[in-house]
C-alpha cells in the first residue's frame, strides 16, 4: 500500500488545520502549521474564491484519510461497511476508523502519532486478550485488553510517549494503566467521544454521488 512520505506540516498547511502528524512536536513552538498557517505552494497566500461543495466534500475526506493515515481503497472500504451497519452511517465511519489498533494504541499514549503506532503495531510489540497482533487495521471490540509485550517495556519510544500522555489525555472508553503497560477497551467510541472537528456528513455525500 502506498504511504504518503513528503513532509507532513504541508499536509496540515493544505487542510488549514492541525492534524497532530507529528507527535510532540505539533505542542512546541516548531510546529509547521503555527508558523505558516496558509496552504502551501506559491499560490497559498493568494485570496480564494469560494469553495465548491464538491470541493469542501473532497478536502473533508482528504483530511480524515490524513488523520487516520489511510490510503483510499481502504478508506473506501471502511465507507462501504459502515452503510451496512445499523445506525448513522457517517458515525459508523468514525467508529470503524477509532477502533482501529493502531489508533487505539495511539490514543492510549503508546505511540506518539499514527505512523509510529502502525509502525510499533508491525513490529509485533503489542498484544491483544494475550496473543500478539501485527496488523494495524485490527478492530478492537469491547473489553479488549491490550498490553505491551514484555520484551518491547524498555523501548524508548514506547516510554517517552507514556511520559507525555498526560497532556493529551486518553479518551473516556479507554482505560490505560500505566505502570503495567495495559490498557482496555472499556466501551466502543461514541460519536461525542471523538473530539477532532471532523464533518463525517460531507464525507457520505460524496460517496453517495
């Protein structure tokens, strides 16, 4: 699957918000988009006319994909089975998106960002209910318990990204014990449990044309 590997901050810059790419660095005073917040490229501090729907439809879907760190035949894939389930279909997405492990390691504070989840996801460094899991698209389900494996403890990344999880904070339906390097799932993300300002409504009408 191909993987976006340019410079991030120009990601943000084009979705004129922060998306977090970049861990601890998006907190300090080098953040990318706080020192340039205009779309990149010559023409980014020119003045816009006003966007199309079809446009604001296609950048919304742009930047979750971003957020999420997905390529678009899978995103596309989560679409098709979030309007099969029960329920809202747009909430269904974001509920698919947020169970992801990969996700739920980095909003437990394993993981500074998505990229370095996937990557520690890869490396086999986590387990799930005891048993090792390597795929990042795995979908946790209710109760999960989710731990660092013995060996992956003294990895650097792993301990420097739970010594910073108290200013991001961890999501209500997960519960993280830190000393043990254990976290669960505690129930399946709500639409009020995601926080980022994500319009999932324009992301359905554009797949539904």
């Amino acid at each position: 699957m191909a993987r976006y590997i340019g410079p991030v901050c120009r990601l943000c810059r084009r979705e004129d918000m922060k998306l977090f790419l970049k861990g601890d660095r998006c907190y300090t005073d080098k953040c990318g988009y706080e020192r340039r917040a205009y779309p990149p490229g010559q023409h980014g501090q020119a003045r816009r006319r006003k966007p199309s729907d079809y446009r604001e439809q296609l950048r919304e879907k742009q930047k979750v994909k971003r957020i999420y760190g997905i390529a678009e035949r899978q995103f596309r894939g989560y679409y098709y089975k979030a309007s099969r389930m029960r329920g809202v279909t747009g909430e269904n997405l974001i509920q698919l998106l947020e169970r992801r492990l990969d996700n739920v390691i980095y909003r437990l504070g394993f993981a500074s960002d998505h990229a370095e989840a996937r990557q520690l996801v890869r490396h086999g460094h986590f387990k799930v209910n005891g048993r090792r899991v390597n795929i990042p698209s795995y979908l946790v389900r209710m109760n999960d318990q989710l731990e660092v494996t013995e060996a992956s403890k003294k990895v650097v990344r792993i301990n420097d990204s739970l010594g910073a999880v108290e200013r991001r904070g961890v999501p209500q339906w997960l519960e993280l014990d830190k000393d043990a390097f254990r976290g669960r799932v505690k129930a399946l993300p709500a639409r009020e449990d995601v926080t980022l300002p994500i319009r999932e409504q324009l992301i359905v009408e554009l797949y539904s044309k």
